[in-house]
C-alpha cells in the first residue's frame, strides 16, 4: 500500500513538473513565433525573397552592424542544442535497430550527411523538404490527436488505422500538389472543405476514425456472434 501511495504522489510530481515546463515554454514560444509572425507581416512591403533574408534586413535595419552579430549568435544557441539533440537521438535509435553499425559511426554519417544538406541553400532545402513534410505532418498531427481520445475509442487500432489511411490519402495527394500543381486528382473528384487552406485532410480523417470505430464494433459483434453459436 505504501508503495502504491509513494508510486501515485510520484507520478503526479511527474505530471505537475510537465505541466509546469510545457506551460513555460508555450509562452516563450508563443512570444516568439508571434514577434517573427509580426516581423512578416509588417516587412511584406520590402523586396525580400525569404524569411532568413526578412530577419537579417530587420537585424540591420534595427541594430545596424551588430544586427547580424546578434542574429548569428541567436541562431547558432539555438540551433546547436537542437541539432545536437536530433543527431544524438537518430544515432542512437538506427545503432538499436542496426548494432552491427557503431553508435559513433552512424552519429558521423548524420553529421556529414546534414552538413551536405545544409549548404545546398535555404530556399532549396525547404523545396525539398515541403512535399515531405505535407505527406507526413497530417498525419503526424492525427495520431497525436487520437491518442489524446484513446480512452474515448478503447484504443481500437481500426480507429488509429482508418484515420491514418484516410489522411495518408490526402496528404499524399497535397505532397504531389506541393511538387507539381498539375497532380491533383481529388479536387477534380471531389471539393474537400479547408483543402485551399491545406486542411482538406481533416473531414476524411474524421471519417476514416468513424469506419475503423463501426468496424471494430462489427468484428466485435461477429466475434460474439461466432462464440455463441459455437457453445450452441
């Protein structure tokens, strides 16, 4: 019983913690993203072809020299704990996965290969990377919403397979839009709501959740079904 009552108030330590630190970095975060979304917007009158051209002008047009000194320096802390956490982690989880490769031999290979990837130019880096990221951040955001309602479903895997599915279609889809505007082919089948705003994945999600959730009730009933008439 002890134990059970050290195990609870431990957890809900654990629990308060996150809270505490998710809510600190919501509000820095947030602060953040709204000032660079408030620099957009007011800079959209000026010639510039990108974001990082759009944060370097406003460096210098604010802090003259030294403001792209302090832009440097901005980037280079924050970008060194996070990029030096993703090698870390990628290596670690592909040398589980592949133990015959060493730890530090997959660590090098992710640091030569992102130090390739990073001087072919911001502007090409995000062409690439944008069909990607449009296939696979629906989807992503999906099934991080269903395990948010897992208790609502039981955990049902039709559920998660359904939404996935269904999503994974129109994701894939807005992926080729993104590469070629001339591969579409579900607009001209079927108009989905939010598609112009790149939210046309969340109607057929929903609906994907609801087939898996009828399925699972149906393979429930016939495996009841099935049981009975057999003990008949």
């Amino acid at each position: 019983m002890q134990l059970e009552t050290e195990a609870f108030f431990k957890k809900k330590n654990i629990q308060h913690i996150i809270w505490k630190s998710s809510t600190i970095a919501l509000i820095c975060l947030g602060s953040i993203y709204l000032g660079l979304g408030y620099l957009g917007a007011t800079s959209s009158t000026f010639s510039f072809t990108s974001g990082a051209s759009i944060l370097s002008g406003a460096s210098q047009e604010y802090f003259g020299v030294f403001g792209n000194v302090i832009l440097g320096i901005a980037i280079i802390l924050a970008c060194i704990p996070t990029g030096a956490g993703l090698l870390s982690s990628c290596a670690l989880y592909f040398h589980k996965k592949v133990p015959r490769i060493s730890y530090k031999g997959f660590l090098t290979f992710f640091v030569l290969f992102s130090g390739v990837v990073a001087n072919v130019g911001l502007e090409k880096l995000i062409g690439l990377s944008v069909p990607v990221l449009n296939f696979i951040y629906p989807i992503i955001i999906v099934l991080i919403m269903l395990t948010f309602l897992d208790k609502l479903f039981n955990g049902q895997k039709f559920v998660y397979r359904g939404a996935v599915i269904f999503t994974m279609i129109v994701s894939l889809n807005d992926g080729l839009i993104a590469i070629n505007e001339n591969w579409d082919f579900i607009s001209p089948i079927i108009k989905l709501p939010l598609s112009e705003r790149g939210f046309g994945w969340i109607l057929p999600a929903l609906l994907g959740g609801i087939c898996g959730w009828l399925l699972s009730l149906f393979k429930k009933e016939y495996r009841y079904g099935h049981l009975l008439l057999y003990l008949v």
